[in-house]
C-alpha cells in the first residue's frame, strides 16, 4: 500500500478546515492534530505524529486521494455511480458509516463496503451488472496499490470468458457502434432491450470513461439512475405522456386502459427491455404488468412504445366480431404455440426435425396449406353482421 509524500502534504494541509470523508476524519487547531478511524482514535498529535499516524491508515489516505482529488464531482451521478461501482457508501457518508443515510441499501438490495474491506475487495475486483453489462472495479496496481482505480466492462455472458478471446477497446465512443446491432445484424431500436451481442471487452478505464462507456450503452440510465436515488426522477405517466402527442401519435390517448396494460406487458418486462418502468397508467393508478427489477428506472413511455401504441390505438378501435373456422382440438393448440413462439422470440431455436412443436416450420406450413384457401386467408365465415 503506498500513500505518497504528496498525499500525506495535502492532507496535513487540509487538515485546518477539517476533514472527514469514509470514515478518516482529520482536524487541526493550534497546529494540534486529532485524527479518527472506525477503528482508531489520536489526539494532541504534533505534524511529525499525525504523519507517522496518517502512514499506518494509507488506504483510508488513499482513498480520500482517489475519491477527492481524482475522481471529484461531488453530487454528481458520474460520481455516484463510480461508488456505486465498487459498493461504497453512496450518500459519501463523512463518518464512514456504512448503515445509514438515504442510499445507504444501495438501491439494489447489497451492503455498502467500509475501506477496509473495500480494499481488500477492490485487489479481485468488485463486480457489478448493469443491465447486460458486467463492471470490474479494480486497483490499477494490485500488488502496491496507490489507491487509484480502473474499471473493466464487458457483456455479462462474456464474464468467464479469456480476455485473449475478446475484442478489445478502450474508446467509449465504440461502445455506439457495438450496440447498433445484436448478434445477427438486426438493428437494435431499443438500446436497452436484451440483445447486446458479447465478445467485446473496455479494460483499464478511467472513471470517467467508464461512466462515457456505460452511457453509450444504456443511454441516460446513469443520470435517472442517479435521479431516483436522490428521489429526484420526474415521471410522465402513460395517460399525460399520451394526451401531449400530436400529429399522427394525437391518436394513443384513445387507447383503452386494459391495453395500455397489454401493451406494458408486451414491451417493458425484463425479457423485452431492462429497464425498470416507473411509468404507470397515471398517478395513483397502477398497472399490475411487471415492471422489472433492473437497476436503472425507466421515467415515461419511450418512442417505440408510443410508436406500437399508435398501432394498437388503431386496431383497438376496430370492432369485435365472431367468426366460425374450424379446427381440431390440436390445430388450436397449435395456434396458440405459434402465437407463443413469436411472442417469445423462439422461432429461430425450433429445430425442423422437431415435428412436436406446434411452432415447428413444417408444422406451420402443413396447417396453412389445409386451413387458408387459394387466396391465403384463413377459411373462417363471419357469423354475425
Ligand atoms: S417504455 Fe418500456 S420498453 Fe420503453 S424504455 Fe421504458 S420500460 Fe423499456
């Protein structure tokens, strides 16, 4: 563990106006100094004593280095989620608690780390998701630690992955360019939808890059993230996120209630999108779909979803009507497996040979070849006017 000449000197410095930042606490009156651990206490220390003292507590010097001095920002999301990172105390408690304050449960459910075990954490490197998103919080040098971290990032398949097996960057400017597309070339509308292809690796970055590279990703998920931990995130309910549209979206407000439920159902749950919605139908009226348990909160309606709104508003205003067709018990089964495979995204992993799948391709163009006529449509007669 080294803490520099130069650390010790700024600290000492400081010391006047008083410090006290994770638990170290440094104060000097009359050229009389007292410092304070969790686990340790020194008054009436001369300069030459509280630097011999400051020595034996380097990583709580250290860390006040790094978090002060390099990292800064104070009340910044940038800042916040760095700590986040390696499981500090967000509220930068100055008195090192770790068990109390408005973020203190880590608005995940995981303890906040003290220093000390901070740093015993941070040799291996602390892990943390984020989304599909796996980050490393780790000493630059592991074997004489000075304090300063880096972060590693990678898609959480790839965890147990050789680095030697990934492609490697180090400019968050690349992290748009890997989530354009997911793993077979398909255009990713929604940036936080779980298809970000792997295979990719950011090693070694600073914190601000990290947070640049995480932003790349998952737009404006720090910064909400961040909101909401301060109890600051503005929500736009569905019905006034509806009711502002105009021109061809002037329609979604006419969407019925029960289908605004449908709709967040199909759309925001953690298999279609990892962000957690917040959003409800308006204020005091909840909807029952899950909303996820992603870390990162979703504030209002996002454009593919007010998009898919304005189809569903259209073919919502349709009327029902019955129609008699008929089928076996099993070729309706069979409908409802199709409708289950595209819903779920599995049509791709349905194997030709397996002629059990009711979404079996075969399976599929057997039943449209007896059930559709010449003219491709399904042979139903409507049975009402
Ligand atoms: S509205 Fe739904 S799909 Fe869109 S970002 Fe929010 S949670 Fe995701």
């Amino acid at each position: 563990m080294t803490a520099s000449t130069d650390d010790l000197e700024t600290l000492l410095e400081r010391a006047s106006t008083g410090v006290a930042f994770d638990g170290l606490r440094v104060a000097e009156t009359d050229g009389e100094y007292a410092l304070e651990t969790p686990a340790n206490e020194w008054t009436g220390l001369d300069e030459a004593d509280c630097r011999r003292a400051l020595e034996s507590i380097e990583e709580y010097v250290t860390n006040w280095r790094y978090w002060q001095e390099t990292v800064g920002g104070e009340g910044t999301a940038r800042r916040a989620f760095l700590r986040w990172c390696e499981r500090a105390p967000l509220a930068d408690t100055a008195d090192g608690d770790t068990t109390t304050g408005p973020w203190s449960d880590h608005g995940d459910g995981s303890e906040p780390l003290a220093v000390p075990e901070r740093y015993r954490a941070l040799r291996d490197g602390i892990d943390r998701e984020w989304g599909q998103l796996s980050i490393t919080a780790r000493f630059v040098d592991v074997d004489d630690p000075d304090g300063e971290r880096v972060y590693d990032l990678w898609h959480v398949d790839d965890a147990d992955s050789d680095i030697a097996d990934l492609e490697v960057y180090d400019d968050p400017r690349d992290a748009r360019e890997l989530a354009t597309y997911d793993e077979d070339g398909r255009y990713r509308p929604l940036k936080t939808a779980p298809t970000l292809p792997g295979g990719w690796a950011f090693t070694g970055l600073s914190g601000a890059d990290l947070v640049e590279t995480v932003e790349f990703f998952y737009p404006a998920t720090v910064a909400n993230w961040h909101r909401e931990l301060r109890g600051n995130l503005d929500i736009d309910h569905w019905l006034e996120t509806a009711e502002r549209q105009t021109g061809i979206y002037d329609v979604i407000d006419e969407l019925p209630r029960e289908a605004v439920e449908w709709m967040a159902e199909a759309c925001c749950v953690d298999s279609q999108c990892l962000r957690r919605r917040e959003w409800q139908y308006e204020e005091g009226d909840d909807l029952d779909a899950d909303g996820g348990d992603g870390p990162f909160p979703c504030r209002e309606p996002c454009s593919l979803v007010i998009a898919a709104a304005r189809k569903w508003a259209i073919l919502e205003s349709e009327e029902e009507r019955t129609y008699e067709l008929e089928l076996t018990t099993s070729e309706l089964n069979q409908l409802e497996d199709l409708i289950d495979a595209v819903a779920e995204g599995r049509t791709d992993e349905i194997r030709e040979a397996d002629v059990n799948d009711g979404a079996n391709r075969y399976r599929a163009r057997y039943l449209r070849s007896k059930r559709f006529d010449d003219e491709g449509n399904l042979e139903a007669t409507q049975v009402d006017d």
